[in-house]
C-alpha cells in the first residue's frame, strides 16, 4: 500500500524538481543567448568602428597629399600679376649656377579660356562651347641665353624642367662659345603657363551687391 504512494511522492518530486529547473534555469538561459547576441553585436560594432578609423586615416592622408599636390601647383603657377616676379628669379637661377647672363626677354602673354578636360595648353583655339571650364589659361614666351660652364649650362636647365614652374622647353641650343675654352653658351626657348579663375561678368558683379 506504501509503495505506490512512494512512487507517487517520487514521481511528483521529479515533476516539481523538472518545474524549478525549467522556471528557474529558462531566464539564465535566455540571459545567457542575449549576452551572447550583444557580444556578438559589441564585436561587429567594433570592426565596423575599427575599419571606420582606418578609412578615416586613409583619407586623411589621400587629403594631405592631395594638399601638398595643390600648394606645389600654386607654387609653379605663372600668372600676369607674377612676371616681375619670375624675371628676377631667372636671373637668381642663372647666378647660382655660375652662369652669366646674355639675354632674358619676356613677351606680352596670351590668354584663353581653359578646357574642361583634355585642354593642349600649347593649344592657341579657344575650347568649343561648352567645353569651357571656369579657369582662365595664361601664357608667356621667354627667351634666355646664358654662357657658362657645360655643369652651369645644364643645372640651370635641370631646375628649370624639374617643376620649379609650370614651363614647357620649346627650343634648347647648347654649343662651345668658342674653340679654345671650355665656356658654352645656352639658348632656351621657354613658355610659362598659369591658371586663374575667370573673371565675373560685370553685371554679375553688380547683382552679388
């Protein structure tokens, strides 16, 4: 007569025993699924702001180089406003080299506007319409001749095709000054090239007042 009473005992014990567990353990484990969920989150967020930071750093420096690309460029502009300028620098060269100086003369320049892509500076036509950027191309035609050594001669030649300006070597004549010394003479055809803004239409000008 006990017997089936102590199953009974054991077989509900087991029961409620299966109850604590269950209402018990389920919120551990539903605990335990969600820290692993937001730590899988928190590892994601965390590449994504990993490679966020790299990115940056990566435009950073395309911005810095793309900065310093932009100041040399300004600096080898030749505009109207900088031609006193670039004479008296042409002379400097000249004497730093050790060359003596024969012949510098400066033509009036020449304007046009510049193309939007795929403009020939050497090109004297004015781009086709629509074609037209909003940057204005000048250009001055030099002509130097100096006498030197053959070193002189051509370091003042390297400086000058080497970005000190925006400047295309049209012509170059190196010959012996005479046979019976080791003096040359140079002769270079240069052109120098600038970009400025093109100006604003007078009426334009009036209106922004």
């Amino acid at each position: 007569m006990n017997k089936p009473n102590h199953r009974v005992i054991q077989a509900t014990v087991a029961g409620v025993s299966l109850l604590v567990v269950i209402v018990l353990g389920l919120p551990r484990f539903n605990e335990g699924r969600q820290l692993s969920a937001d730590l899988q989150a928190f590892t994601k967020l965390e590449q994504e702001f990993e490679s966020t930071q790299q990115r940056n750093r990566r435009l950073s420096r395309i911005e810095q180089k793309l900065h310093s690309q932009k100041e040399v460029l300004i600096n080898q502009n030749v505009t109207p406003e900088q031609i006193s300028g670039v004479r008296d620098e042409l002379i400097a060269i000249v004497r730093k080299h050790g060359g003596s100086l024969r012949l510098l003369e400066i033509q009036d320049g020449q304007s046009r506007v510049w193309g939007d892509q795929g403009d020939d500076p050497h090109n004297r036509d004015r781009p086709e319409m629509g074609m037209e950027s909003e940057f204005e191309l000048h250009s001055h035609t030099v002509s130097l001749a100096v006498t030197g050594s053959l070193k002189a001669a051509l370091a003042i030649t390297r400086t000058l095709s080497d970005g000190y300006w925006l400047v295309s070597i049209e012509t170059m004549v190196l010959k012996p000054r005479d046979s019976t010394s080791r003096i040359v003479s140079l002769e270079l055809g240069l052109t120098l090239f600038g970009l400025t803004l093109v100006p604003e239409p007078v009426e334009e000008q009036f209106a922004s007042l």
